[in-house]
C-alpha cells in the first residue's frame, strides 16, 4: 500500500498520529501453482521457491510503502483468460483500423498520377508508392537523381582528419534526409533481394566482395533511385524486360 498522491507531510503527520493508515493502489501478483503462507512459501510453476517476507522487505525498504503484505493466489487462470481477451480484442481493432487506412491509402494512390504508376514496379504497395510520392513532392523538381539520394539521406559522407589513406577513411550514410523516404528505399531494395528479386545476382555478388547484409541492401537502394525518378517523370509504366536489357548493355559497355 502507498501513500496518498495528494497528501501533504502535515496531513501525514496528523494521520500517522492518529493511528490510520493512508492507503492508494494495491496490488497483486497470481502464482498458478500452490502457495501456503502456512510453510512460508510460494512455489512458482519452474519450480523456484518464493519466500514472501523477502518480497515484504522489498516493498518496505521503499519510502511510499506503509505497509505490505505478499499473498499467493492458487490458482490465477481467469485472471490471465480475462488478460489474454483484452489482448485479442485490442489486437483486432488494431488490424481492422490498419485494413481502413490501407483502403483509403490505395483510393488516394489511384488518383496521384505519380504513385499509381509506381505500382508498376514489382514489390511497390501502395504504401510505398504513397510514402514515396509524399515525401518527394512534384519529381519534375528534380534535376538528377543524386538530389533523391541526398533528401533522403543515403548520400555518403566521409570524416577525415588528414591523416588517415583514403582507402581507410569510413564512409557511411548521411542519414539527414527524410527519414520515412529512406525507410520505403531500403525495405524495397530488400524485397528486390529475396531469392527471386530482380537485385538478388547484385546482392549476391556484394556479399561475396566482403559487403555486409545491411550494407548491401543500402547500395542497392540507391541504385533503385534513378530507375523510380525517371518512371514518375516519364509517367510510363515500368518495363521488367526492357529494364533487364538496358541494364545488360550497361553491364557489357
């Protein structure tokens, strides 16, 4: 038991003189297996032993606690039922707010010219797209590609004092852009990298240079941007054929 929030010292004081006790929250803990304050002690379901006045001493060493007492309860079954309810059912208002956002978020998609075609790209959702173009803005604002890549923060930075080989000196991605931006790029670089993605043979070939996974992943992204600036600019549909040929030629050249 704990003091009153809203008590001040002299209320205590008074209280205390008068022999009451100033009670707030209680609270309990339910151990399912058996607990006899008769032997002392409460056994829990892995077979660890409870003593309840190492618990009160505990709860007294506290300045807010008056008083304390540690009771085990036999059997908490319909506690935990009523628990594990609770939860289903916040569960389930929770999928179905999320189903009523991606309805409205793919009616928004199909009337932005610029994220509707971007669900021509495989692995796009309507999410991403809609992320995307949000962040973005108007794509014809942008010149090149390198200007995406910086707004969103994947653009490389290096610190170096002079001292250190520019084949040593750390490099690593900005990460002063758009946060969000930066997200949806890396997440569908990682989808283009699962086992039938159309980045897999590059994520593959990066890994074995010696690449970590993480970093593989943020190379690609990158490289997704040029394709995406010039599918929302262009407002064609994007080519899977076309792209793999063009980029065998570039591979060849």
């Amino acid at each position: 038991m704990s003091r009153g929030a809203s008590h001040s010292a002299r209320q205590e004081e008074c209280e205390a003189r008068r022999g009451a006790r100033l009670t707030a929250t209680v609270g309990f803990a339910c151990f399912p297996e058996h607990a006899s304050r008769k032997k002392d002690i409460i056994v829990l379901p892995n077979g660890f032993n409870v003593y309840p006045d190492e618990i009160d001493r505990v709860l007294m060493g506290h300045p807010a606690v008056l008083e304390a007492a540690t009771i085990g309860l036999p059997d908490a079954a319909e506690e935990r039922g009523l628990e594990i309810r609770y939860i289903l059912a916040r569960w389930a208002l929770l999928r179905e707010q999320l189903a009523d956002l991606d309805a409205r978020i793919s009616v928004l998609v199909e009337d932005c010219p610029e994220a509707r075609v971007l669900l021509t790209v495989p692995s796009i959702s309507a999410v991403c797209a809609g992320t995307i173009v949000a962040e973005l803005g108007t794509p014809e604002d942008f010149e090149h590609w390198r200007q995406v890549v910086k707004l969103a923060g994947m653009n490389i930075v290096t610190k170096s004092s002079g001292h250190r080989p520019q084949t040593i000196t750390p490099k690593w991605q900005s990460k002063r852009g758009r946060p969000m931006l930066r997200r949806q790029l890396f997440l569908l670089a990682g989808r283009w990298c699962q086992q039938r993605g159309l980045y897999r043979p590059d994520y593959e070939a990066l890994l074995a240079r010696g690449s970590s996974k993480t970093k593989a992943v943020c190379t690609l992204a990158r490289k997704l941007v040029p394709m995406l600036l010039a599918v929302m600019q262009s407002g064609e549909a994007f080519d899977v054929e076309r792209w793999s040929a063009n980029r065998h030629q570039r591979e060849v050249a």
